[in-house]
C-alpha cells in the first residue's frame, strides 16, 4: 500500500488540521479556546467541528456552566488512529 491512501482528506483543510493538533495535546477543549488558538470565526469553526463530528473523529459535550452554555471537544480513539496515520503518511512523503 503506497502512501498516499494513508492521507486523510477530512484533514485537508488547515482548520480541521489545527483542530485535531490541539485535541491531541489536550484531553478536551471548549469552543472558545479552539476559536481563540486557531484565531477563527464562530462559523469557520463549527462548520469545521460539524465535518469532524460526522466523521466520529471528535466527541462533542455539551452543558451548562451557571447559565452559560459550553460545548467541549475530544478526540475519539477512532479519530486519534486516522489522524496518527495521516501525521505518518505526511512524515514518509517529507521523507522522500
């Protein structure tokens, strides 16, 4: 298998990218901080989060903190094996 069929296309875009990047590092992350770490606009965002959510590469919680609503994310063990296979594919291309 060459590697290219390890390349993600849910990947592609820089945002999703960004994304999965800081749910790697972190256990979760709010809305909030994921719009103010990859400096995007509330739509940008969700739109992005909406496309990672379908593909269950991200679990999404929702609650009330006060009355203030929060939405958190993380990363499903199916979207930290695609996402570690497509960092991979990306390193053996570079390598090339």
């Amino acid at each position: 298998m060459g590697i290219i069929e390890n390349i993600n296309k849910v990947f592609d875009h820089r945002i999703r990218l960004g994304i999965m990047s800081i749910l790697m590092v972190n256990e979760d992350a709010d809305f909030n901080r994921l719009k103010e770490l990859l400096d995007v606009t509330d739509g940008n965002l969700a739109s992005h989060l909406k496309s990672l959510e379908k593909e269950k590469y991200i679990h999404v919680e929702k609650q009330f903190i006060g009355r203030k609503p929060n939405t958190r994310y993380s990363t499903t063990p199916l979207g930290k094996a695609e996402f570690k296979k497509h960092i991979e594919a990306l390193e053996k291309l570079l390598r090339k």
